[in-house]
C-alpha cells in the first residue's frame, strides 16, 4: 500500500495521477471500448472515443491550470518562544482568466513541529474556490512557536484537479523564508549576579542606593513605565499629573564597568538545560540594560556583541557544542568579568577575577556531577526548581 501511494505521489508531481472518478471512466471506456471492437458497433466506438478524449484533456488542464500561478511569501516577524508566528502567503494569477478549485500546502519546518527527518510533518493547507483573473489570494495562519531557533520555510506545493476533477496534479514552489523564535525573557525583580559583579560592586550599589532616594541632580530624564521596571524608580507626582506612569532614568556612577554576559556554547549541554541557559542569557542581559549598565553577551560563535535585537538573533541561533572554523583555534572569552554560563564544571575554575557563574549540574550518572568548589560565587541550577526564583536567589 504504500508502495503503491508513493508511486500515485510520484506520477501526480511529475505529470498528474486519476482521481477515483478517472479511474472509473477509464474502466468504462476500456470496456465500452472492447465491446465495439466485438460488436463492429459504432455508437460504442464513438462513446469510448469521447471518454477517452475527456481523460486526456483532464490529464493535460490541471497542470496547465498551474503552471502561472505566483506565490509570495510575506516577512515572517520575530517572536519570542511560546507565541505564535504569524505566516502570510499571497497567490496570485496573473493570467485573464480565472483559476478555480486549487488547494495549497504549505510544509512546516519539521522542527517546529518538534520531528526530526526523515519524519514527515503535517503541512498546513487551504482550499481556494476561485482568484479571479489578476486577483490575489491573501492567506494567513498562525504556526505556535514554543521553542526558541531558526526555522526556514522552503517550499510551498499546489494542488488542482481543475477543470474536470479526473486527475490530480501537483506542483512545488520554492518559497523561502526564516522565521526567528526568541528565548523567552523572564521578569526578574532582583539578580545577584548582576547586582554585585565586578571589583567595584560596592561601590555601584552605593551609589545606586543614592540615586534612588532622591531627585535632585540625578535624574537624566524621565519615560513611560515598561514592564519590568523597579517601583522605586516611578516619579509618583509627574505620573499623577501626566495620568500615567512616568519613570526616572538615573545618572548612575559605575566607573566604567562593563559586563559581560558569556555563554558556553561550545561545550557539551543537555537540550533542556541549553535551553534554560538560552532563556537565562536573554533573562539576566535585559535586566542589566533596565539597570543602565553597559553590558554585552559573548559566545563562540559571535564573540562580544550588543544590543537588544541582536543578542536575541545570536541566543535564538546558538546550539551546543557550536562549531567554529574547521582548524581554527577555540575562540577565548573575553579577559574581563564574567557571568559565565556552563555546564562543564572545569572552566569554573579559570574565570577572571570578579567574575559570577551560572552552572547546570551534568544529568545522568551521579558521579558526573564534580564536587569542585570555584573560589568565585555564582547560582547552580537545580532542575525541578523554577529558573525564575533561581536566578534571583542569593548567590553560594
């Protein structure tokens, strides 16, 4: 049997394939057929002639019915994981006269359905009535996203037995496209390995105490509320007056700290826990620029880069043990202070002065997980422990 229907797929890509009604007009034509040529009647000749005729122009129409049709994808806009990316695809026909009874599939990257090849995953599809000629079918669906990555769409499929319904043909669009799933940013309240990074960190938390407990001479401007910002920080009589929440941007000294936030992508992880240590690099990069420090993210990959869209491009993109060029040495992380992010217990080690880590214990055998003690403080995850409250916990 299936065999036999990937032979029927096979004919309706490349030419077309009877629907059940051809085959049953093909039976009779066959048989009225091989009835004339015993009886020498004419009548069944001139009927099996003219099904035979039908079967061969409802073979030819459909892929004619095809073949100028154009299809365009639309941008697909990122989102962060557990959303829905939004797919918009425009069909169009060109052509004066009117196409009618067409379905489109459009194939969903595998793994955004969670399969990996050689599985095959349910396309989406849409049944079209009719575009008229010069008209644009606008078709849109939501695909739910509820893991960060890259996905790349390829390729649309169209599918007709127009006019006649007899045969089946299909043809394949190469429509690219790639759609961006960001790691999902936690809300943190509190971060202790932002809060107190770095040789100065006295100081800077000094510093910000001041700056939060008055006005005068310290506040750079002030903007709406985002979510997320400290209730400290709201300028209750501006926000009375405006009717809305208004919020203080502060001159905070920090004596030219700079942090970077370094994930050890190149290492051996655990899926989930990569996952977790993704979801924790966007997490702990955002609280520090809500703070107004100056901070950067680091993987092998990209090295120290900056900016908003672009950490979450790079954190949507990375995977574990990243690979670099073939012969090229290990990338070194920055010689600065780290929040390093690892589940190989040995860099913690080896980290600048200054520096905090994040560490994921190796699941599987007990034994795995070392007893190293780091000389620097940092959080080690626990995995049946909420990330959000973990990342706000006091460090060890």
């Amino acid at each position: 049997m299936k065999i036999g229907a990937k032979i029927a797929a096979w004919l309706e890509r490349r030419w077309a394939t009877p629907a059940y009604a051809g085959w049953v007009l093909l039976g009779m034509s066959l048989s009225l057929f091989a009835a004339a040529t015993n009886t020498m009647a004419g009548w069944l000749y001139a009927i099996s002639g003219i099904s035979l005729a039908m079967l061969g122009m409802a073979a030819v129409l459909p892929a004619k019915s095809l073949r100028q049709i154009q299809i365009r994808r639309r941008p697909i806009e990122p989102v962060s994981a557990g959303d829905e990316l939004t797919v918009e695809l425009e069909i169009e026909n060109p052509t004066a006269q009117a196409k009618t009874l067409l379905e489109v599939y459009d194939v969903i990257p595998l793994l955004l359905q969670g399969l990996k090849p050689p599985q095959e995953g349910k396309p989406r599809q849409v049944a079209i009535e009719e575009i008229p000629g010069g008209g644009v079918y606008r078709w849109t669906y939501y695909q739910p996203a509820p893991r960060r990555g890259l996905y790349h769409w390829h390729e649309v499929q169209l599918r007709s037995g127009a006019p006649l319904g007899l045969f089946w043909c299909s043809r394949s669009r190469t429509v690219p496209a790639v759609a961006i799933v960001y790691p999902q940013v936690l809300p943190l309240n509190t971060c202790p390995v932002i809060d107190k990074i770095g040789q100065q960190e006295n100081k800077l938390y000094e510093a910000s105490n001041r700056s939060q407990m008055t006005t005068a001479g310290i506040t750079r401007t002030l903007r709406p509320y985002r979510y997320g910002d400290p209730i400290r920080l709201v300028h209750w009589r501006s926000s009375a007056r405006l009717g809305e929440l208004r919020v203080r941007e502060l001159e905070i000294s920090t004596g030219g700290q700079e942090i970077a936030i370094a994930l050890d992508s190149g290492g051996t992880w655990d899926p989930e826990d990569f996952e977790q240590a993704a979801i924790a690099a966007a997490s702990i990069y955002f609280y520090a620029s809500r703070s107004q420090l100056e901070v950067k993210l680091w993987t092998p990959a990209t090295g120290l880069i900056q900016g908003n869209r672009v950490v979450l491009e790079a954190l949507a993109a990375s995977n574990p043990s990243e690979a670099t060029a073939p012969h090229a040495r290990p990338p070194e992380p920055p010689n600065q202070p780290l929040i390093w992010l690892t589940q190989n217990p040995l860099t913690l080690q080896q980290l600048p002065k200054g520096s905090r880590w994040i560490f994921w214990p190796p699941r599987g055998n007990p034994e795995e997980k070392t007893g190293i003690k780091p000389d620097l403080p940092g959080i080690e995850i626990q995995p049946d422990k909420p990330l959000q409250l973990q990342l706000q916990s006091p460090l060890r």
